[in-house]
C-alpha cells in the first residue's frame, strides 16, 4: 500500500508546508487578533463574535493549517514530527525512499467512517441548493423578526439599540411580506412573527428550501467547511470563512440595530434604496457563494473516491 499511497498523494517537505502553514495562520490573525485584543479588555463584538459562537470553531483551531485529503505532511527531520502527528483523523505514514523521516496524512476511511452522517447530508443539500436560482426579496428582515414585539421579549443583542427603537421595528415587521426560506433563522423568530412568515421551513425541509440568495444559506458554507476539517484544505475554510465574515457585517447593517457606534452605517431596508443597496449584495454574496459551494461538492465528491481507492489499496 505504501508504494500506491506515494504514488497517489502530494508529499510536501517541511520547507514547502512550514510557509503555507504560517501563511494561512496571517491570514487568519488578520480577523482574529483584534477581536481577541477585544475580549481581553472584556468586549464582546455585537457584528464579528457571532462566527464564532454560531459557529463552533474557535479561532485557534481556525488557524491550524491542514493541506487536505491526497496529501502528506512529511516530519522535518528524524526527531521531530511535523504538527499533525498524533491529531484527529491523522495517521502515519512510515519512512521510505520519497519520505526519509516519515510523515502524517489525512486518514480518509476513518473520517469518511465517522462523518458518514454529516457527509450524506451535505452532499444532498449543497448540490440542491446550488441547482436552484437565487431569490434575492427577503430584503433581510429574518432580523427583524427576530426582534419583534422585543418589549416583551427583550431582543438578542441587547447592548445594541434599535435603530427604529420597539415600535418601529414592529411597524416594518408588519407592513413587510417576510418570506425566509433558511430554518436556523427561521427558529429565533420572535413567536408573533413566525405566523407572519410565507415559509414554513423546519430541519426536514432543508434540503428542499435552501436556495443560493440566502445570506444565511451561504454564510452556512463556511459551517459545512468548518466540518469537513482536515478533510479539506485551509484554503478552502479561509475562504468560507472570509465570506461569512463579509456577508455578516451586511446581515447586520441591514438588521433593526444601531451599529454606528461600532462603525457600521445602516442599510435602511425600510426605504426603496435601502432594498436596491441589500439586493446588490446579496447578488454578490450569492455569486462567490456558489464557486465556494461548488468547491466543496468536489471535495466531497473527491473524499468518496479517495475512500474508495485506499479501500481498494
């Protein structure tokens, strides 16, 4: 086996994986370093701390660099292991002409095995989406609806004034037709306005609802990246990530909350150019949303394969 596995895989020495590793790590810190500077002073950030309490990766682990599936991480020298050694759904790949010191490799039956679930799913739901065309009139009020009726339901970022204050957002909640397709947004409506909602998306419906216009539905590709660690590439998660980053500094101009204090200018989606200016984002969200998710069917499509040939092996 050990013949066909270095013929079938990339070996990257240290020389070339040391660089890409600390690369990806700058570009990660980029994002990372001032929120961290924050919480260290005991603030919390009201638009940018969502990625990563949403999301369940921490900013540590986001900047551990994995190269992905077909490639192995060859130990610098007899002595020392490269940073994968001994990680979860790595294992080692024993020295040999082309790999004098070793290395570690992504172990693909055992990730494939234990994210079996998780895969299936995926692979349903990101080509469906991908396959519908974008609606682009939800003019984001998924947000708002989250907040109504907030005096008696108190709101989720309560250290954010409204911007409309209680009963204005009310009022745009009322005199909006809210039509979001996307169930985890869907699930923080406040009670009063789930009714008021023309879908009914749940869990189940996933698959048959998501569409490409969704901010949610794309900022959730870096999710489904962040699950496919170390089966994919850092390349691949960064870029997720960095849409979702960007996707949800637009999610919130566009909510009920005053953010100027934070920086943030409003897109007033209550008035016809505040529509027209959240339209051309979501347009552009969905367009990078779309190479990304093609992106990760393949990696999904190339895991299958790759499972298949180390079982044949």
């Amino acid at each position: 086996m050990l013949t066909t596995e270095l013929e079938t895989n990339v070996v990257l020495p240290a020389e070339q994986w040391s660089p890409l590793a600390q690369a990806h790590r700058q570009r990660i810190c980029a994002y990372t370093d001032p929120l961290i500077a924050l919480h260290k002073r005991g603030i919390q950030h009201p638009v940018y701390d969502f990625l990563f309490s949403y999301y369940y990766l921490s900013a540590g682990a986001l900047k551990r660099w994995h190269p992905g599936v077909g490639t192995i991480i060859a130990n610098p020298d007899e002595h020392t292991a490269a940073p994968q050694a001994g990680t979860k759904f790595y294992r080692q790949v024993p020295t040999s002409k082309g790999l004098p010191h070793g290395g570690w490799t992504v172990d693909v039956a055992d990730f494939v095995q234990q994210r079996s679930r998780l895969l299936d799913f995926a692979s349903r739901l990101l080509p469906a989406t991908e396959a519908r065309p974008a609606t682009l009139s939800c003019f984001g009020l998924h947000e708002w609806a989250m907040a109504y009726r907030s005096d008696t339901h108190g709101i989720r970022h309560a250290d954010v004034p409204l911007r409309l204050g209680a009963d204005g957002t009310d009022e745009v909640v009322e005199s909006h037709k809210i039509s979001c397709s996307h169930y985890d947004a869907f699930r923080f409506y406040a009670p009063e306005a789930r009714e008021k909602n023309q879908l009914q998306p749940t869990r189940d419906t996933m698959v048959e609802m998501e569409q490409p216009g969704c901010l949610h539905a794309n900022m959730d590709l870096y999710k489904w990246a962040t699950k496919l660690i170390p089966a994919i590439s850092s390349s691949l998660v960064a870029d997720c990530f960095e849409l979702a980053w960007d996707i949800r500094v637009v999610d919130m101009q566009a909510s009920p909350y005053d953010l100027a204090a934070w920086g943030f200018e409003p897109i007033c989606i209550e008035t016809a150019e505040g529509k027209a200016q959240y339209v051309q984002a979501q347009r552009a969200f969905s367009e990078r949303a779309q190479v990304l998710r093609r992106r990760l069917i393949d990696a999904i499509e190339q895991l299958s394969r790759s499972e298949l040939s180390y079982t044949a092996t």
